[in-house]
C-alpha cells in the first residue's frame, strides 16, 4: 500500500474514534444533519457522471485492486476490528451480534474473493435491454445506465461494507455508507481500501463514501435526501427496515422478512416432499429464505405428514400445528394465530392443513410476506396454478426456499433480497442495481 | 348497453352532484380520510390476485367492450361533460383549461380508438424477461407481473380516465382514479364504463375504481397509503405533480417538467439541423417533449445559427440568446440565467453557444430536466460521447425532440413520461406498469 493511502486510513481511524465518544447518540438537529449529508451526497452527485462513462476494465481492476488490499491490509483489518469487538463486548452486546461483528482470517478471505467474484460479472452497464426500428427509420434501444447515488443504511455486518461498495463500483453508481457506529473503526478501515482501489485506477474515490458521525440524526437526514440519493439499501433486523420504510423519502429497496412457504400438494413425490421441506426449514434457520410455514394437502397428509415431521423433528426441529395437523403429528404444539404471520429465524415450523392448491394459495395470500414459495408436485397443471397465481418474489416448484439467493442464482453477489414490487424484486445484485435510458438514432427525422 | 349498467351510470352521477357542492374543499380529518381511502384501497386489493391469473383474451375483451360503450353512449358523455364546462366556464377558468377539459366527437372516438389500440398490443404479462439453468439444474426464468394497485391523480383532462384505466385493465393492475373535481362528471361517466366494460367480461369491475369524493384531503391519503398502493402516477401540472413528488410517501412514476435541449455539433449537417431544431421547438410548443434551449457548437455558430434562428423567426419563436449568440442574431432578446431552466410550453427557445460537445454536455448536465435531448452531427464517434454521456430519459442524434411519446416509440399508449430512475424512464406504457417474480422449475433438488 502506497505511504499516502496508508496515512489516509490511519487519519480517518483517529478522527474515528473521537466521534464514537458520541455513539449512536443523537445531538444534531434536522437541519443541522441535513447539511452535513449535503457534503456526501454533492459529492456523490459529482462523481456521477464520471462513473456513468468510466470503462468496464477501470471498474473491475479497481475491484481487483480492492481485494488485493484487503489481503495486504489483513491485520490493519483484523486490529480495528478487535476494537470494535472489545467495544461490544464492553456493552454487553447479544452473542449473536458480536459474532456477526467479529472478523477472521476466513471472513477477511471472503471479502476479498466476494469483490473478485464481483469483478468477473458481465458489465452491468451499456446492455442493450431491447432494440426496435420504427416505420420511420428511428433505430430506438434501450440501454443500461447506473441508477445514481445508492444510500446503504446497515448495522454491525462489517462485509456489508464491501459488497455494496463493490456492487455501486460495478455498476458505475457512487454508494454512501452509513454502518452502525459499532462497527465503524472496521467500516473505516474497509472503505478506505475501497477507495484506494478506485484511486489506483483513476476512478474517483467518492464513489465510496463512508458516513463517518454516527449521530443517528444523519440516519434521518439520508432518508429525507430526496433528489440527492436515488435509493435507500436498508440491511439489517426488522427493527432497522421498519423504520427505514416508514421514514423515508428516499425510495427504498427493502425486505422486511422472510416468511416463506413449503406447501406439500396431493401430488406431491414424498421422497422429494421431505428432502426439500427438511432443508428448506433446518439447513440454516436464521436466514430469509428458510421456510417458517409447512402447509400440507388434506388428501394426503395422513400419508405423507408423519413422516416429513418425523424428519423435522429428528433434526430437532419443534413443530406448531393447526388442530388437524396435530391430530396426524400429536406431539406438536398449537399453533396460535399470530404463528402464521411469525418469521421464527429458529429451529420452529409453524404447520396447517389445506385444501388443495387453491388452499394452499388463499393461506399464501394471506400470510406470506411475499419473498419465497415452494410447491412440491409432480403435477404440472397444478405446479403451474401455483407459480402462476402467487405473487411472490420468487416462486418455486420442487426445489428448496433456502435456493433464494443472488449466489444461488448465478448473480454472483446482491445485496438483499427486495420483497418490494418497483424497479428490483428478489434478490438485488448488480443488473438491479441499474436503471436505463432510450438512444434514438435518426438520419433527420422530424415528426410530422 | 343493458339497462343496469345504464342505471349505475345514472346513480353515480347523481351522487356526484351532492359531492360536486364541497368541490375541492378540505373537510375530512387526516385520518377520517385515510379511513375512506381505505374502502377504495381494500377493492383494489380483492381484485389484485383474480387480475393477475385473469386470460389476456377477457382482458382485451373488456377493452373493447369499453370502447364500443363510449361509442354508444357518446351523447352521455357530451351531456356530463357539458356540466363540468359550465361549471368551469362559470368559475371563469382559463381558456386553456376549459379546452383540456372540453370533449367533443373527435376526442371521443379517439379516446374509443386508444383503448382499441391498447387492445391490439401484446400480452405485457407473462413475458418471460430472461430464463437461465443453474449446474444443479434449476431453471430460473424472470416472469412479468401485475405491478399491483396503481393510483393515478390528475386534473381536468377527461382522456387520463380513459388512457389511465386502459393501460391497467392490459397490465392487470387495478387502479383508483382521482381526478379534479373540475371534469367529475365525465369521469364519473367513463370510469362507469369501463366498469361495465369489465363486467361484461366476467372481470371484477372495481379493477377501475373512481374516487367519487373530491374532498383534497383525499389526495393526502392516496400519498400516504403506503403498502395499499403500490406506485402514485400524477397527471398534471407543474404544481400538482410537485406536491405528489414531496408529500408520497408511496412510490411515485413523476415527471416535473421536460426542458429538452437540441445541440448543433460542428459536424452537423445544416439541412438536417434547420428542419430538426424548427420542428422541436415549434411543431407543437406546449408538450413536454418541446425544445426549451438551442446549443450551438461555437465552431460552426457563425455558419449554421443565422439560418436556424431565421426558420425559428419566421414561424413566430422568440429567441433569448447569450451574449456570444446574439452577435450572430441581433434581433435575438437577452437571455438572463432563469432562461436556462424555464420550461416555457411556448413559442419562445433560449440559445447559447458551447465549447463543443463536452460543453453541451456540461451545460445540458447542470440544466436539464433528464427528459430528451438531441445532438445534430454527421460524427459517429460524437454522437456515441452525447449518447452515453447525457443522462436523460432520452437522448436522441438527428432526430425531433417531440419523438419523445410512447405512441411515436410503438409503445401504443403511455400514461406520462418518467423523469425519474427508479423502475420506469421515460414514455411509461402497458409493459413498463409491470413488475415482475422469478420462477424456479426443480425436481427435487436441496441446497447444500
């Protein structure tokens, strides 16, 4: 790393840690806070067209260049995230939050390679979406463009850090950071190797900025910044995105949770009906795409239910049922009315008859938070009834929920999985991350 | 049409007429209004899923269905919109606003021909964006789906009743329709129809619901209803669309104003130059996709402005030119800095000589409403640096500015042009009211 790069990091990190005196504190007044993420933001703003026009190769040797700096820069990594993990730790942190928190060799490796699984996309940007010729002899294409300025909201994940900042890079979008103020000397640190990348290349370096004030009045100020960020990233708990959706101004890219769907029809290959609903439910529990719900065709659960319960369970998995379900699977709980709507994250499957697929859909309807559903059948017309009429970001037929990721899908990276409707759905990697324009290409044409 | 439908018409005309007395009053509380906006927003989201699986032959059949009701019932129509002009003519509106509000035989028909026109174009749903396999043979394919529940706010003109409730019942979205209060007698009238319309087709009629209360407070709910409506589409006005744009908290399809720049290149052809800048600027002033500013390479000023400013003159455009411009075009009034940014919808172009295509490029970055902008040149590899480089909706080379329209595109219909970046840019017709799920075809298989 070049002496200069190496004083910028270490000059963040100083001014750093007399910010975190204030914590998530919240001294600033609206106004106040709103000026100061004018400074980002007409920074970012100013980068703008410049990314928009730089080269596909300045972006991916920046990424490459990135990653080669995480792996020279490991222990600079490791030593501010040991104080950021002695500082949690100090606080009494949850051990699920400080394990989040707490880089390895492993995770630092991770980064690095995620920025250069990054780097070997396809060009997100200048693909032609979709070409016409009109009776006039106009060629019309359409044609992807970076969607501007990306606003990341996120809490503790310090890889959070890299993957959006290597995402917005890919695709030519400048991106502003704000992590938790519990990992911030991490963040910092991270940021800068980003931004040192860019450098290396000739891009600008703010099209990676971090927030560095964890006054949480900038949270506010970010969310309210409309016309000057085109969209707010929120990731972290339910708690973050609440407040992320409700507050902002910003339009957001959020995904609230994940409570997802196996539904076992008539028709159904047991074998395949336990396989994918042991996995969709217990190969890892605390993510969005782990089924919370098993709902399973009255004609054939005295058949099939036991078994894929037994399965469960064996796993160690609790069940909560409906009354007729217990009455197949007695040693379940009951399920109340609130289980439905519950993203366990856990070792619990909330469980319910249903009649048929029509069933299956009116529950789905009901109580899915529209992320991911399942359908175990070897019926195709019915298969088709269900991925036609369930209007999930992602709808299965005979495979796993935990399937729903941007890796799995072959996007290589995202940085969430949007639950939303507008511009990106499902899993948001760096094709979603853009937005478009119309070329017109006339010989003189003039509209009669 | 059959006796019922025609009583419905009837009634709700004759409730409109106790509401007309309240006009664009202000009396329900915030949440007495979010209350009501509710009845509309649940309707909407009962036809939602039936819409979704609904067959592009009933929807298609409805449309024309609508069509042949506004040819029947075209003295209805006239008669309803008689009453709204009166009651305009006697408020003395502007003249200009009681001809957007005026309908007569053409303006019928050709309401009738676009949702015919909206019939004949493909299927926007179902379509398959992308499909893809994975090495562990999933077969994901991306799918296009209803956007969900649109809401469309506008002023007098009659048509977006008609273009606006078209555009959705093809997109199978449901839409609520609020118009002024101004046109609510003719909205009421052919919202009814195309209700009936749907009805006839075994469709559910509220698909296209009417807010038949023009309480203002009103339009603050639909803002609000975040999670009930999916995306806010205003039709109006600088003012109206502003306030959609600062108060939604829903996601908004906005279009602020379109300050559309031509740019004549040194290496422009000058026959194409004069017949592209007169026809931008002077074919119709008051669309959006009019030319606001002439740049002029200072290269070729001297050569090619007189005779551009000759054609502009000669059709009755005022010119507001620059210092260095107005050396060439004497006749030519002094621009002054608000020029630059005035969207004028009238026969009157501000003009600036530039550095070449970089300096357009900076003058347009810092200008321009990101609608449509043209470059004039016979250099490929200039055209291809505008093209890329500008970040508008639409960028055009040697051709007309008022291309700018999803008709002129093949789009067939579009309900505005989108300034913004998120989800739909520029003309936004049938396909751009999608969203779109990903479909994932397994046969059995397990994350590992």
């Amino acid at each position: 790393m070049p002496p200069k790069a190496k004083d910028k990091i270490k000059g963040k990190m100083k001014h750093k840690t007399k910010d975190k005196m204030k914590d998530n504190a919240m001294t600033l007044s609206p106004s106040d806070a709103a000026d100061l993420m004018a400074s980002w933001t007409r920074r970012a703003r100013a980068v703008k067209p410049v990314m928009a026009v730089s080269s596909e190769t300045d972006r991916n040797n920046a990424l490459m260049a990135a990653a080669m700096l995480i792996h020279q820069h490991h222990d600079e990594i490791i030593n501010a995230n040991t104080r950021d993990v002695k500082a949690a730790q100090a606080a009494e942190m949850k051990a699920a939050f400080i394990d989040r928190l707490t880089l390895d060799h492993d995770r630092i490796e991770a980064m690095a390679k995620g920025l250069e699984d990054i780097a070997a996309l396809p060009d997100p940007l200048g693909r032609v979406l979709d070409q016409w010729d009109r009776p006039n002899g106009l060629d019309i294409s359409r044609v992807a463009t970076p969607l501007g300025v990306l606003g990341v909201i996120y809490e503790a994940r310090p890889n959070v850090t890299i993957d959006a900042a290597g995402l917005a890079v890919k695709s030519g979008n400048a991106v502003i950071l704000r992590g938790g103020s519990s990992s911030i000397h991490t963040a910092t640190v991270l940021a800068g190797l980003m931004r040192d990348g860019l450098i290396q290349h000739g891009l600008p370096a703010d099209c990676v900025q971090l927030v560095d004030n964890t006054d949480r009045a900038l949270v506010g100020a970010m969310l309210a910044a409309t016309g000057a960020i085109d969209v707010i990233i929120p990731r972290g708990g339910k708690s973050l995105v609440e407040r992320v959706q409700n507050d902002a101004r910003v339009p957001v890219f959020a995904h609230l949770e994940g409570i997802c769907h196996v539904y076992i029809d008539a028709d159904a290959d047991l074998d395949k009906a336990r396989a994918i609903s042991l996995n969709a439910k217990m190969r890892r529990v605390g993510i969005c795409g782990a089924a919370e719900t098993l709902l399973v065709d009255r004609a054939v659960a005295a058949e099939m239910l036991p078994a894929i319960a037994e399965d469960l369970m064996a796993a160690g998995c609790a069940l909560r049922g409906d009354a007729d379900s217990r009455a197949l699977i007695p040693s379940a709980d009951a399920a109340e009315d609130g289980d439905w709507s519950t993203e366990y994250l856990d070792a619990i499957i909330s469980v319910r008859l249903v009649d048929g697929v029509k069933g299956a859909m009116a529950h789905i309807e009901r109580y899915s938070s529209a992320h991911t559903e399942t359908i175990i059948t070897e019926n195709t017309a019915t298969a088709e009834t269900f991925l036609t009429g369930v209007d999930s970001a992602i709808v299965m037929v005979n495979a796993s929920t935990q399937f729903a990721d941007g890796g799995e899908f072959g996007m290589g990276a995202e940085i969430g999985i949007s639950t939303g409707r507008m511009h990106a759905r499902g899993p948001v990697g760096a094709d979603q991350l853009t937005s478009f324009k119309y070329v017109v290409r006339g010989n003189g044409q003039v509209r009669p």
